[in-house]
C-alpha cells in the first residue's frame, strides 16, 4: 500500500508577524522549528523513499528537520517551485491587519478565501492548483502506483490545492478548509492510485 505524508512548513517569521508571505523566502521561527521537531517525533516508524518541497527555505528546513530526528537524510529530495506557496504579489510582506486598513476587510477576505480571484499582481488558489496538480500527476504520483511512502513539505495553499484534488473537493469546499503547520497528514492509497484513507498523525 502507498503512503505520502504531507506536511505543511511550521511556523514561519512572518506568520508570527501576521504578514502575507507567498514566495518571500522567510525563515521558521523558533515555534516553527519546534513544530518541526514534534513532527518528525509522530513520524518515527515510517521508512520514506523519495521527499519533495518547495524551493523555499522554510518548507526545506521543516523537512531537514524531520529527517534527521527519523533518521533518514540519505533520501532522494525534489525540490521544485510547483510546490511553492501561492504568489501574493502586492500584498507580500504587509501586515494582514495593515492590508485591512489600505484595502477594506471585504476586499481582503474576497482575496484570502475566494477561489479564483487574485490579489493584485498574485495568484488565486486555482492557479495555484494549476502548477500543484500537473506537478503531482508527473513527478508524485507515479511513485504512489509504484507503492512507495512519500513525504511532501509545503505550504497552506499548495496543500490545500493538492488535498482539494485528492479529497475531490468542491471550490466552496475548499474555502473552509485550513492546513495547521506542522501536523503530518497521511494519505493511503490503493494499486490504482485512489485514496483509502487519510488522518492526522
């Protein structure tokens, strides 16, 4: 049976700050690699294969983190952009509460939680589900069907694209769902490739 594990990065600089992050490559604060830790804590036991982040650092260091408490840092790792946070342009690095005040709250909230509405000079989460997706589809899950056990460490919205997809969520579905930092979800799946089950650890 096929097992991927995906991780959202802890806790972020700039989540502490409140602060849109997208592409900006923040470091985890000191909650964020502690988070880290307890996660590989609650993945003592699995034997991964192949990992695969994003290019940024705070997602890379989650998963060093969590190798070296499993002990598997020997592990072929794939970075690629595909599993990048979504891009928030313009509002990159501002306050949320400061974003509010320059923009109003309902413009705000229609760029957070809508589906296909970006912020300006950003990405929406379709079209961050549409470099997430193809990505998967290529380089993700023929390992799956191979009956391998994965990890993906991310971020909130590539996540949420991936697990919308895997979940077969609706786009109003999707709006209520959140990823918590550092909490490993596992997925199984069949010989075919469709999910049995999924939990967090």
């Amino acid at each position: 049976m096929a097992q991927m594990v995906l991780l959202r990065h802890g806790e972020s600089q700039w989540n502490l700050e409140n602060r849109f992050t997208g592409w900006v490559d923040v470091p985890l604060s000191r909650k964020g690699e502690q988070e880290a830790r307890v996660a590989g804590q609650k993945l003592i036991g699995f034997r991964f294969d192949r990992a695969y982040t994003s290019v940024l650092k705070r997602a890379i260091d989650t998963l060093n983190i969590v190798l070296t408490v499993i002990g598997q840092t020997d592990i072929p790792i794939e970075k690629d952009q595909a599993l990048n946070e979504r891009l928030y342009g313009d509002l990159q690095g501002m306050n949320k509460a400061e974003t509010i005040s320059k923009y109003g709250e309902r413009q705000v909230k229609i760029w957070r939680r809508s589906y296909d509405v970006r912020p300006p000079g950003g990405e929406s989460l379709k079209d961050t589900a549409d470099r997430v997706l193809p990505y998967y589809e290529r380089r993700i899950k023929p390992e799956l069907l191979a009956g391998r056990t994965l990890i993906v460490a991310a971020h909130g919205n590539s996540l949420r694209a991936l697990v919308m997809h895997l979940d077969r969520l609706s786009p109003d579905e999707v709006l209520e769902l959140n990823i918590p930092t550092g909490a490993p979800l596992l997925y199984e799946f069949d010989a075919a490739g469709a999910v049995l089950a999924h939990r967090y650890l």
